[in-house]
C-alpha cells in the first residue's frame, strides 16, 4: 500500500491505524471455558437442521433423502445461561437442546478426516426457536430468520476444551422442562458427525476461529412457557440451565 493512498482506506484494510469510531463498536460475544480464566470469543453461530432422525419425523419430513442443510443465527443471539427472554411476536417458542462445537481453527474445503483437528471444545446449547413464524416462513418460501435469530435464541454453556472432553459420539443428550423429560437422545443418533458438519459447512463458508455450530436436536421438542425451567445435559460435556422470563 503506497503512502499516497487514503488514510480511511489503510485503516479498513490494514486494522492497524488508529480508529475513531462513530460509536463505541459492540464487543464480540463471549462463551466461558471451563477451567479457564480465558474466555472464548465467538465469530458465527451456525446450526444444522433436522440431524436426528427421530426429530426429522416429528416435523414431517424423511430422514434417509436429504443432504445436510445449515442455517445462521446471530452471534448475538448467544445467552449465556440463567435467564432468557421470551421472545417478541411469537406465541409458540419451542425448545431444541443440542451438542455445540466450537472451533478454534478456520479453513475452507475441510476434509472430514481433518475437521476435528479444528474444534476447540463442546458445549451445551438452546436452538430457541419461534416455530410459528418458522412454520409460516416454510410455508410461504422464505428465510428461517425471524424463526430462529432473535435475542436470547441461542443460550450455550461453558466450553470444556477437548483435552477435558475429547469429542464425544456417543452419549446421552437431554432436557427437562420443570423437572419433566421433555428430550431424549443419544450423539450417536446425528445423521451427520460434528466433523461431516464442518467439512460440509466449510465448502459454503469461510470458516472462522469463534464459529458455533449448533450439531442438532432430538426427538421431543415443544413449546415453552414464561416461568418455565429448563436443564438440558449431554453427557460427558455439560449441562445448561436456563428460566424462562
Ligand atoms: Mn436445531
């Protein structure tokens, strides 16, 4: 870059020059790590649809016929557990509880053999979703968004790195809403693996250290209710507990 081009562009590109900033930019959302007092800066939040057969059923659809397919939410949407917010315009938020990955490597074209060199650790995770607006944006052809990315859509556990944790493909994952079973699986049961997801997923995007990936839900999703208590575990990683407000 010559010294005669103009400064806001060497700022851009370079990141190196000092910024002024309209306003103060947003900070980065942040996962905690177990045992750790460095915390995980995330990037995306990414999340594979219907990856349990038994839950491809329960919304309708064949399991055995799809190829994977992948949605977003906001990287803001994360909560970090305790207390989330029952969403605006919905009166049918469901709960889907769901194995996290987390990378702490980026890449395109990934190879399934080398994906899970990529991950940082695992969490536990909320696909909150809005299944009314969801099911009308099915309906009519259009994006999941207002579905599945609203504030407080996507609450995570802590992350246990995987010298802690490995990377688990089998083991029991569930949710309790009031003390009730509501969810019950096994990892074993995703149609796709974590590192399929991430070799898929890095054909459409450049993926990036702080990406989320969302791994799936089992059968049992439902709606929640205002005041509602939810413990989700998978074992061998964690657990999350969150109360609706
Ligand atoms: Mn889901």
């Amino acid at each position: 870059m010559g010294q005669n081009e103009p400064q806001f562009l060497r700022s851009a590109l370079l990141g190196v020059e000092p910024m002024a900033f309209v306003f103060p930019p947003l900070q980065a959302p942040i996962l905690p790590v177990a045992g750790r007092e460095a915390v995980f800066p995330v990037h995306r939040i990414y999340c594979i649809g219907r990856n349990y057969a038994a839950h491809a059923r329960e919304m309708g659809h064949d399991p055995d016929r799809e190829p994977p397919f992948f949605f977003q939410k906001a990287a803001d949407d994360l909560a970090t557990g305790g207390i989330i917010h029952y969403p605006a315009e919905s009166g049918d938020v469901h709960h889907e509880i769901e194995m996290v990955a987390a990378l702490g490597e980026g890449g395109e074209g990934i190879a399934a053999a080398d994906a899970l060199g990529m991950v940082f650790g695992y969490g536990v995770g909320l696909d909150m979703t809005r299944r009314d607006l969801q099911g009308e944006a099915k309906k009519l052809g259009r994006p999941w968004d207002t579905g599945k990315s609203f504030a407080d859509a996507a609450p995570c556990s802590e992350l246990v790195p995987i010298s802690d944790c490995g990377h688990p493909a089998r083991g029991a994952i569930t949710l309790e809403v009031n003390g009730e079973r509501r969810q019950q699986g096994d990892l074993g049961q995703m149609i796709w693996s974590v590192a399929e997801q991430i070799s898929v997923l890095s054909r459409f995007f450049v993926l990036k250290p702080g990406d989320l990936i969302f791994t799936g839900t089992p059968a049992g999703v439902g709606p929640v209710q205002r005041g509602d208590r939810l413990i989700g575990e998978v074992e061998g990683v964690g657990r999350i507990a969150v109360e609706v407000k």
